[in-house]
C-alpha cells in the first residue's frame, strides 16, 4: 500500500511538472503570437489604411491557426503523460514481484547449505576416527616388522653356521642343489614382488594424478564462485541506485537482500572448503589403507621366509645327526671287521707321525701294517693308488661344487642388491607422496583456520550448558551485536514471566520475523562460532 502511495504521489507530481511545463510553452507561443501580432500592425500602419481590411483579415486567420496548434499540442502532451505513466508503473510492479522471487530462492539455498554442511561435517568426523584407527593399526605392524626382521636376521646367522658344518661333509652335494632350486624359486617369488611393487607405485602415481586433477577443478569451481559473487555485488549495486529514490521501507529490503546474498556466499565458500578436506581425508585414508595392506604383504612375506629358514635348519640339523650316527655305524663296523679278519688293511684320511699312527691303529684295534712279503707289497701299493685317486676324484668334484655354488651365490647376491634398490626407491617416491599429502594437508587445514565457522548443535540443551558445550570444542554461543541483523516477532522481546533473556527461533515464521525471547532454562538446539 506504500508503494502505491508513491507511485500515485509520483504520478501527481510528474504530471504536475508536464502541466507546468506545457502551460510554460502555452506563454511562450502566446508571446510569440502578441510579438507577430505587433509586427503586423506596424506594417499595417506604414502602408496606410489602404491595406487595413485586408491586416484585419489576416490578424484573424492567424490566430485562428495558432489556436489549433495549441489545442494540437496539448492533446498529444495528454497522451505521452499517460503512456509513461503506465509504463512506469508497470516497471515497479515487476520489480517488486521480482524482489520477492529472489527473497524466497535466497531462502531456499541458505536452508540447503546449511543441511549439507551439517553431513559434511558428520563425514570429517568419521574420517578423522578411521584414519586414527588406520594409524594405530600401521604403528602395530611397523613394530611386528622389526620384531620379524630381527628373528630373520638371528635364523640367517644359525643358518650360516649349519652351512658351514655342510659343506664340509661330501655326501650333500645332492641336498645342495636341491637348495640352489629352492633359490632360484625364491628368486622368483622376489621377483614376483618387485612387480608387485612397481605395480603399486602406479597406482599411488594414478591416485597422485586424481588428487591433482580434483584440486584444478575445485579451483576452477571457486573462481566461478568467485565471478559470481562479482556479478551478484555489481547487479546488487545497481538495483541499489535505481531503488535510491524510493522510501525507507523499500531501502531496509533491500539491505536485508544483500545482507542474504553475502550470507549465501559465505555458505558455498564454506561449502567448498569442506568438501576439499572431505577429499584430503578421504585421499589419506586410501594411502594409509594402501600402507597397511602393503605391510601386511610384507609381514605375510617374512613369516613365510622365517618358516623356510626354520625348515631348512631343522633339516640341515637332521642331516648332520644322520651322518654323525653313520659315521659312528661305520667305526664300529670297521673295529668289528679288524677283530674278525686280521689281514684287513685299513687307510686313515689323516696325516700322523709314525708313533701316532701306531697309537691311533692300537685304540682303533688294529697295528700299523708290516710288509713282510711281495703279495702284501703289491697289495699295499695298489691300495695306496686307488685311495689317491679317490681322493684326486673327491677334491675335482668338491671344487666344481664350490664353484658352482660360488656362481649362483654370486648371481643371488646381485639379484638381491638389485631388488634393494628398487625396494628403495620405491620407499623413498612413496615417503616423497606421503610428505607431498602432508603438506597439502597442513595448507588445507591454515586456509580453513583463517575462515569462521558456525555450527548448530542437534541436542536439546539449556543457555549454560550450550554454552559450555561450545568453549569445550574452542568456540562460544553466536553474539548478534548489530541492531539490523536483529529480526523480532512483532510484539517481541516481551519479557513475559520476567525472566525471558534467551532468544528462540521459531521456523513456522516468516524468515525476517522468528524471533521470541524464551528462558535460558528451557532446553534448545544452540549455534555456536568458531
């Protein structure tokens, strides 16, 4: 209904320009019709009364023609009046319904944001507890890791010591190169590793690419926000210079419309951010998964290396008692033998002098041997031969199993160099990914600082215990010091009961006009801001 007043005041007072205005330009035709008409008469009396009749004639056509001119004039001021004040007033009821359009779209997105910051922040919540269960978990295995790695380092070293007692007995040259073929089976499980390994690292250098390409979008998408902003202050701005001539009322609206617009910014950009640490942590949470699967891979690795070695030892361990229960077999066979049948010659496989050798055939049962005719000559020679050659056979065949062994350790140890090389550098690019996603992390986290936050609880509390809830989590209860952010209910503060120092916001009520003054006693959901 104000506006309507104005408009009809505006109306009444532009036509009263236009009357003016025409009544000025009235004046001036009538003067210009009083000078012609002077100049008339004083050409009619320079040339005489001869020619009066004919200046009388004419003094009337004219005047005639000036009055239809002037009526003329008039009626088209008349029309062009009224067209544009139709038009304008056409203009004002658009923009008023307009106004109103915006008003409750501002509304509607303020009402969506909010609940979507409320999810957001239910989903950092849950990402932050995973990631500190994810972690605890990885400290356990990096401790179980080292517990393994010194068991396997204390095997490898029992392991040394039994290899050494194996070489030295001739007879396990097969078991030998059964265990250069269980070598080689595991150069190829090393090597099944490493491609394990490299495929990995594609998959945190894939993921490195997604976070970096998620990143260009969202900054792509906060520059769009931000020309927005730029485009909606501009047209805000001019609306506002073409409302300046309207009334107070008109001028508090829109206020308040740019007061929601910021507001509405101020969302979105919170909005954004959010979503990007939604995406940090949920980019950590997949690399700590990626680590604690890794880790359980390599765990899986040692306990089966450990339970190999451990194997091997007691079966190097069975060996040497095996051979050590023949060997005694075989002594006493041989003492037996030499009390059965004295002309048995027996050859020691150590060199003595003649006093210890005959000591040493004596404990063993036997004596050193005497040559007393050609038969045993012959015999002890061809005995002596034969054992030579055994023996020349035994060191040939001990030499190319040494170096047989010799090649494929060789070969092992580069193979096995060479896997700690990539294992490194796989290590270090994945040390250099972690580091990169801390300190984006840690940008992310000083860019959130700088902004302030709001939160609306979703329990029922009282004044002072909303209050205490918010200083326990670093932040307090909204203050609203400005008297035009204040929206009250018409009627309201009231203070009813005398004790009412708390402020409520009723949502069945207009937007502008939710608030009630209620008791801090009574139990609310609060907002608070950081």
């Amino acid at each position: 209904m104000e506006l309507v007043g104005v408009n009809k005041n505006d109306n009444h007072e532009t036509c009263s320009k236009y009357n003016e205005m025409g009544l000025d330009r009235a004046g001036d035709i009538y003067a210009n019709q009083g000078r012609n008409l002077s100049q008339t008469e004083a050409r009619a009396q320079n040339r005489g009364l001869s020619v009066g009749n004919k200046c009388v004639v004419l003094s009337t056509v004219c005047i005639s023609f000036m009055c239809i001119l002037l009526v003329a004039a008039i009626v088209v001021l008349h029309i062009k009046l009224t067209a544009e004040r139709e038009i304008q007033a056409t203009h004002m009821l658009q923009s008023g319904s307009r106004d109103q359009a915006e008003k409750a779209q501002l509304q509607n997105s303020f009402n969506s944001l909010s609940q979507k910051k409320l999810e957001l922040e239910t989903r950092v919540n849950d990402l932050t507890a995973e990631k500190s269960q994810l972690q605890s978990n990885f400290n356990s295995l990096s401790q179980k890791k080292l517990e393994l790695e010194t068991r396997v380092n204390d095997l490898t070293a029992e392991k040394t010591q039994l290899q050494s007692n194996f070489n030295s007995l001739s007879q396990k040259k097969l078991e030998l190169e059964t265990r250069v073929n269980d070598l080689t089976t595991r150069k190829s499980q090393l090597e099944t590793r490493v491609n394990g390994l490299t495929a990995e690292k594609s998959q945190l250098q894939s993921n490195f690419n997604s976070l970096s390409q998620k990143k260009l979008e969202l900054e792509t998408r906060v520059n769009d926000l931000t020309t927005r902003k730029s485009q909606l202050e501009t047209r805000v701005n001019g609306l506002t210079a073409e409302k300046s001539q309207l009334q107070s009322n008109f001028n508090s609206l829109s206020q308040k419309k740019l007061e929601l617009e910021t507001r509405v910014n101020d969302l979105t950009t919170r909005k954004s951010q959010l979503e990007t640490r939604v995406n940090g942590l949920t980019a950590e949470k997949s690399q700590l998964q990626s680590n604690f699967n890794s880790l359980s891979q390599k765990k899986l690795e040692l306990e089966t290396r450990v339970n190999d070695l451990t194997a091997e030892k007691r079966q190097l361990q069975n060996s040497l008692n095996s051979l050590s229960q023949k060997k005694l077999e075989l002594e006493t066979e041989l003492t037996k033998l030499s009390e059965q049948a004295t002309g048995c010659l027996f050859t020691s496989n150590e060199e003595k002098s003649w006093s210890d050798s005959r000591q040493y055939c004596r404990d063993h049962g036997g004596d050193l041997v005497i040559i007393n005719s050609e038969e045993k000559q012959h015999i002890t020679i061809t005995a002596e031969r034969d054992l030579i050659k055994s023996y020349k056979n035994t060191v040939e065949e001990f030499n190319q199993t040494i170096n047989s062994l010799q090649d494929n350790y060789t070969d092992l140890m580069n193979e096995k160099h060479q896997l700690q090389n990539n294992f490194s550098s796989l290590s270090q690019k994945k040390l250099e990914l972690e580091t990169r996603v801390t300190s984006l992390s840690e940008e992310l986290k000083k860019e959130a600082s700088k902004q302030r936050w709001f939160f609306m609880s979703n329990e029922l509390k009282s004044w002072s215990d909303s209050r205490q809830y918010c200083r326990d989590r670093g932040a307090d209860l909204v203050i609203i010091n400005s008297e035009e952010k204040q929206f009250w209910f018409d009627g309201e503060p009231n203070n009813q009961g005398g004790n009412e120092d708390c402020i409520e916001l009723n949502y069945n009520r207009e937007i502008l006009k939710s608030w009630d003054d209620e008791s801090c006693s009574v139990k609310k959901k609060g907002i608070f801001e950081k």
